[in-house]
C-alpha cells in the first residue's frame, strides 16, 4: 500500500506528497497525475495535513446498502443513483463540520471514496479498475429536512464542510472486502464491510463513465450502509475503513 496526501509547513504553501514512514516526499505536481519526486522530504511531525484531492467532479452515490435502503424506507432503483456535490464542500482531517442550519436534522453517513487516476469514457466493468488511481474515507454530510423538502440532494449536502475527506488516499490496496466503522462521541453509530454493497465500485465508476466524461482527481463516494443518525455542535467523529488511519473532525454551527 502506498499513501498520498495534501500537506503544508505551519504558515506555508500546501504541496502534494507521499508519506513513507516518518517523512513526506514532495511531489512535482498532484500524485493522481502520475507526479515524480522533487527529492526534497520533509518530516511528518512538521506538517499539516490538507484536503488531499482537487477533483474536477465530486460524485456521489445513493442506497448501495440493503440496510440503509430499509432504514430511510426506499426502494432498490435498479441501478445505481447518482448525483453531484460541490467540490467546494470538501473538508480537511481534523478540520471542523459547520452545521448550515443548526434547527434542521443534519446527519453522518460514512462511505468509502474511490479516486479516478485516468480519461474514463464508456469504460467496462473489467476494464473499470484501470481507471482507479486509488481510495480514501469520505463522509456524506446531509441536511435532512432540506432533502426531504426538494426533489434533488446537491443543495442539501453541499454546504461548505459537508464532506469530510481523507486524511490520506492509498494505492495497491484490495477495497472488495474491509470493514467501515464510524463513531460519535467514541460510540459505534455504522458497522459494515464494503462486501454488501449492491453495486461495486467497479460497477460505479463504469455506470458513471456511460453518462460523463470522469477526469484524474475526480471523486465518487460509494455510498453508505445503515446506522445513519444526527449530529450536533460538540460531537467528536471519526471514520474509519480498514486498518487506514481515521478520518476525525469536530462538529459546530456555522457562523458561531
């Protein structure tokens, strides 16, 4: 497995990089682009961790577990659901959600993040995992009560900080079967493994690139099991996939 993030000194320039034990190695450019070294490491300790990913595209996908189509009482479509979150709500590791509306339901869902590493157009699903540069933690922060209200989900899950990501994106890893955790305030709200989604990622990524053009850096979040529930000012969460390091972020209001 190797490991990729956004990093910055306190005060300084963010770069890209790939952390290799206790250091960073500085990447030219964004590592989904297939990024060389510039030679130049820095040590972990002295850095900040960034939102590891600038995708062109932040995608996201509905009722892909059994149980969450049960607990929110929907119906399977048939097909895999898909629609798009602003880029512009991606949230750093350790960095805190501010709830848009602090009287409206606002809920956690924990999903595994797939990142597109190349062009994918009409690809097949054999084909799918070429064009998979490699995976991360992704929370799909929602707005319920606006969800419930409008007849599409961009605005509701949108808002700045509604998607948490990271802290790191891995390469050379198997995703078919790792176990998803989320906790609030330290209590197991979501336990699942990747195994029961309906639609796997490579079913995903090729559905998505029959219907839009996916670029290197773009991001699909898979969806999310049951457990769902509410979140509020104070709350301390963290997600976690696998034996990857855990995504954990704060909860306030905005504006507060």
């Amino acid at each position: 497995m190797r490991t990729f993030g956004a990093f910055s000194t306190k005060g300084g320039k963010p770069f890209y990089g790939e952390l290799i034990g206790d250091e960073v190695s500085v990447l030219e450019r964004p590592f989904w682009l297939n990024s060389e070294p510039t030679g130049e490491k820095i040590g972990r300790r002295d850095l900040e961790i960034g939102v590891p990913l600038s995708p062109s595209k932040l995608i996201a996908v509905g009722l892909n577990y059994a149980d969450h189509i049960a607990e929110m009482k929907r119906t399977p479509l048939g097909a895999p659901l898909i629609w798009f979150k602003a880029p512009t709500s991606l949230l750093a590791h350790k960095q805190d959600i501010e709830i848009a509306f602090p009287e409206h339901q606002t809920d956690f869902e924990t999903e595994l993040a797939v990142v597109i590493g190349a062009r994918a157009k009409n690809v097949s699903i054999e084909q799918a995992g070429d064009f998979i540069f490699g995976y991360t933690v992704g929370e799909d922060i929602s707005d319920r009560d606006l969800q419930k209200s409008e007849k599409q989900f961009g605005r509701c899950k949108s808002f700045d900080t509604y998607t948490p990501i990271g802290p790191f994106v891995y390469t050379n890893v198997d995703v078919a079967d790792l176990e998803i955790t989320f906790r609030q305030n330290g209590d197991v709200k979501q336990r699942a493994r990747t195994s029961q989604m309906i639609y796997s990622v490579a079913d995903i990524v090729s559905f998505a690139s029959q219907n839009l053009t996916l670029l290197p850096g773009d991001v699909i979040l898979t969806g999310t099991p049951s457990g769902v529930g509410p979140i509020r000012a104070g709350d301390e969460l963290e997600a976690r996939i696998g034996d990857w390091p855990a995504l954990l972020n704060r909860v306030g209001n905005a504006g507060s």
